[in-house]
C-alpha cells in the first residue's frame, strides 16, 4: 500500500521546511546564488524577421506589429496586451513514421514581442492534450486578472502546439510525436526562440521563465528537471507530473462508477452520471465541512487545514447511509464503498501496491469541476491517453463513440495492462513513464545550485491530478535537502479549488510577480494573497465577493486570528500545523 508521507512527517520536520537551522544541511550556512535583475530594451525588427532571422529547420510564417489593445484568448477571455511584434511559425516539419505515415508534424509556434520589453523570456506551457497554438499573452489560469498576463507586464512569449496538429490522443501513434509533447518541443523550441529575442532586441533575455498548469505544470516540472539551465524561474499549477497513473486512475474511477449504474441505452456518460448525482456529492461536500471547516479558526465554507481533515473526516462515520431509496441526504453503502475505493486510488489487486495516490476530502467535492473530471473527461479523453499515447505499444480503439471507449476502460485490468504505461518496444523506445514525467523528480539541485526558484500551487479539490501527490513529492524533496527545500522551492495549497481553478476558493493570484522577485530581488515568497472571481459560478452565495485569504507555504495553512472581517486576508495567518 502507498505510504500517506504527509501524516507521518513530524512537527519539528515540517518547521524544517520552512526555516533554517534543522539536519546538517550546507544551504543553511550557505546563501544560494542571487540571480542578476532583468533589464528592459525596445524591439528594433519585426515586419522583417522572416527575410533576417534564420534557425535550422524552422519556418517564420509571419510577423507582423500588432497595437496595444485586447487580445481574444478564446471565447470568453481576453487579456490587454502593449503594442507588440506577433511571429508565427514551426520547426521540425516531417510526415509521420509507420502507422502515423500519412500525417504531416511540425512544432508549430506562437510568439508574442513586446515593443517595450523588461527583458524577460515566459514559456507559456499549455495543457491538455496540446495539439493547438494558444494565443501567447502569458496565461496562467486565472492568474490576477486580464491586466496582469506576462505578456501586459513587458515578458515576450512563446506558446506551441507541442509537435502535433490536432488536440487529439491519435498522434500517440508516432514515436517522435510522443517525444516532443512529453519534452522535446521544449528543447527545440526554447534556443530558437531566443535567438530570436537576440535577432529582434540585440540581445538575449535575461532572465527566463517557465509556468502552466495541469499537462502545463507537468511541461514546467519537466522542464525543471531536463532544462534545468535553460530556465530561472518556474511557475508549477496543479502539476499532472505523474499523469499516465494519474489517467489510469480516472479509468479506474470508471470501472468503479460503473458498479453503480446499468448501462441500457446509447447515452453512457449520462448513465454514467446517476452513479453518484450532484446532490449527493454536494451532501459529501457538507459532511466534510460539518467535520473540518473550523479545524482553521473559522467555518467560513473553506478547509484551510486540509490534513487535519483528513484525520477528522470519516466517510462511513460521517454520511448517513440510506436505509431505503435515494433522498440526496444519504449514500448507499454501495456508493460508499465504490466512493472510498476512488478517493484511495487504484491498487493492484495482488500486491496492494499503489498505481497512483489516494485523494484529500475537500469541500470542493461537490463542485461541478469535480464531476466534470469525474465523468465526461475520464470517460472521453483519458482512455484515448492511455490508449493512444502512453502505452507501448499503443493500444488503439474507436474512440469516436462512448460505447467503445467504455469497453476499452472495463477491459482494462489494472493489475496487468497498467504494466503498457512503464512498457517499450523496437518502434517506441521511450515509455508513458519515461517521457512524459520528470526524470529524478526530487533531485533539482541543477536549478537550485544557479540560483533557479520554483514556485508551485494545487488546488486541494483537484478531482484529477491529486493535490497529495505534489504534497508527497514535495516531502520526499525537502528530504532530498535535508529539510531546506524551501531555499528554492516552495508549494501553495489552495483550498476548494478544482483543477486550475474554480471551486469553492479563492483562485484569483499573480504568481509570477512574486516568483520574478523572489528569483531576481531574492524577496522570500513568505505568503500570497489570492480572491475571489466575482464570475466564478461555484461560489457560495454567503460569500462575500470581495473575500480574500493568504496562501501558504506548505506545511503551513491560514488560521483565522480570531478577530476582525472573515472575508479579509489581513485577519488570517500561516501557521504550521500541530
């Protein structure tokens, strides 16, 4: 069984993480480098880059100034932007190998260049299944509002498609095209862009960002650990760093809804839904608050102390179970069991180890985001992921309709198939594991040693990539540092919030700001203060619309002082826990 590392982690260790004078460790006498601040220069080409600028294997498809005004991200978000230089393009052109003969690949590329830059570089690290060129304004969720995207605050920025032309799980079928979305677009891309910076400014960035969330956070946590000295700074969100378990586990969850339901007509993900409806885990939602919400000082709607809950909450104890029908203020046992297998994580059946790491109960279990992960996504994008991309070889199926992918999850045994995601073969030469995850995961001592900072948060009702499984990670690196992983890395949990926002939460915050000073100025990132999104659908209506809360470095969590307006941060502070 996998070891709950977070519970067995002592008092005195966790302060260790967070201040100096604990194990023998030689960053505690010695400083780490400080990294030279970033200076600004003007854009002196643009229309031109196509006829001056070259780079092998790469095509400048256009370049053209673009005024100051809004840039149109999608459908609902816009970001302000300065006047800037917008360069569009690729590398790498090839027509695929094999099965994936007949499709053409390219890194294609967006770039966006401020004319009155700050001398820094942002690689906007996309998520999902990539396969499209975002807009490059400096996204990161929802970040601190449109006026504050990297690209408004003077960064030049880069966003890519990761070699493959479609947000689609079919270029899995090409070796080079899994090579590249798991971390080689990242290499190819970072040098050509900026030589470009060089081309265009007349000299290259001085400082160099990496930030993204969800498949993003997993890019950054790559890029860390492969790019090491590519990058200064680096901005990890909600990181699926483990994401072929982590879409193993939404199979899992799955098989295990399934058990609920019969499937009798052609609409399985609504089938599939009356598993566990949004009534009822709105009522598992209430039953952890009922238990944790005071735990922090105040019942505010929000579990700040979120392992403490964990040992308070118990899901047999706590929720009433039906004795006839379902009334919405009870599960049955059987939904509670197939509730607590879910929450747990997949097993192998035979040995009991753990394919990928249990869950935290949080009050955002009973936001939509969380059945929205639960169902749709698991049933319609993660078995095409592991189907397709992260299993060697692949494992194709007819993932247009819902009937077969279903079929392909209940076929899939996890205590055999799971072994196609660690697997290799003479075509596919690297496995899920190996290309898509971060080599050596704790050992960051390439960035820490020049002087690098990284910077990560997680929502702690992330219903997909576990919030515990970057607390783990980020136990098991302040072991690797004897207890000083906070010299240059530091995580916040922020409580409620779904996968990159939304939520019962807080999720309005400018990291980047914070992680720019604290890798430039070496300003210590103590805490930081998030808000409301007065649009966010999930917010409670007791809420007030300007609440705010602090952010804290984990161990710590925000405890109300006992005094003063709950809906304002200046009346919270971080402390460590008991």
């Amino acid at each position: 069984m996998e070891t709950k590392n977070y519970l067995l982690i002592p008092a005195v260790a966790m302060s260790c993480f967070l201040f100096s004078g604990c194990g023998n460790n030689d960053n505690a006498e010695t400083p780490l480098p400080q990294l030279a601040q970033a200076t600004p220069a003007t854009l002196n080409l643009c229309s031109e880059i196509a006829s001056q600028y070259t780079f092998k294997n790469t095509v400048i498809t256009n370049s053209q100034i673009i005024a100051a005004g809004n840039v149109e991200y999608s459908a609902t978000e816009r970001y302000r932007a300065p006047e800037h230089c917008l360069v569009t393009g690729y590398m790498n052109e090839r027509m695929g190998t094999g099965i994936a003969g007949e499709t053409r690949y390219a890194i294609g590329f967006e770039m966006r260049l401020p004319t009155n830059w700050n001398g820094r570089f942002y690689y906007q690290a996309n998520g999902g299944l990539d396969g499209s060129v975002a807009k490059a304004v400096g996204r990161l969720v929802f970040s601190a509002g449109p006026d504050s995207a990297a690209l408004n605050e003077g960064f030049a920025v880069i966003s890519s498609d990761m070699g493959h032309p479609a947000p689609t799980p079919f270029f899995g079928l090409d070796p080079q095209a899994r090579l590249d979305y798991g971390y080689n677009a990242v290499a190819e891309l970072t040098p050509m862009a900026k030589g470009l910076i060089e081309k265009v400014y007349g000299k290259q960035p001085d400082r160099s960002y990496f930030a993204g969330c969800s498949n993003g956070g997993r890019h950054t946590m790559v890029a860390a650990s492969r790019f090491a000295d590519m990058y200064d700074g680096f901005l990890v969100g909600n990181p699926g760093f483990n994401l072929p378990k982590a879409a193993v586990a939404q199979m899992y969850g799955v098989q295990e809804y399934s058990k609920l339901v019969e499937f009798d007509g052609p609409d399985i993900l609504a089938t599939l839904q009356t598993a566990i409806t949004p009534e009822e885990f709105t009522l598992v939602s209430q039953k952890v608050l009922e238990q944790c919400d005071a735990l922090d000082g105040v019942s505010d709607g929000m579990i700040a102390d979120t392992y403490s809950c964990q040992k308070t909450f118990d899901l047999e104890r706590d929720i009433p179970t039906c004795s006839s029908g379902r009334d919405n203020t009870c599960l049955t046992a059987e939904q509670k069991q197939v509730l607590g297998n879910i929450m747990a994580g997949p097993h192998n059946s035979k040995t009991g180890e753990a394919i990928y790491t249990d869950f935290p109960y949080d009050a955002g279990i009973g936001a939509s985001g969380w059945a929205s992960w639960e169902y749709n996504m698991a049933l319609n994008r993660d078995p095409g992921a592991v189907g397709f991309i992260f299993s060697s070889p692949p494992t194709p199926f007819n993932g247009a309709t819902e009937q077969s992918s279903l079929e392909f999850v209940q076929s899939f045994s996890m205590d055999e198939d799971v072994q196609r995601i660690y697997a290799t073969d003479s075509i596919y030469s690297e496995s899920g594991i190996d290309f898509m995850t971060p080599p050596q995961p704790t050992d960051l001592s390439a960035i820490k040693n020049r002087g690098a900072k990284m910077m990560l948060f997680h929502g702690t009702s992330d219903p997909v990539f576990s919030a515990n499984d970057t607390v783990n990670w980020y136990n098991e690196l302040a072991e690797a540092n004897a207890g000083h992983a906070e010299t240059f890395a530091r995580l916040f949990l922020i409580p409620g919030m779904n996968h990159c926002g939304s939520g019962p939460t807080t999720d309005k915050f400018n990291m980047i700001r914070a992680l720019v000073d604290w890798v430039e100025k070496g300003v210590e990132p103590q805490n930081i203060t998030a808000s409301v999104r007065p649009e966010n659908a999930e917010l409670p209506s007791d809420w007030s619309k300007n609440r705010t809360r602090v952010l804290c470095p984990y161990p710590q969590f925000a405890k109300y002082n006992g005094i003063g307006n709950v809906e304002d941060a200046a009346n919270f502070t971080c402390v460590s826990p008991k």
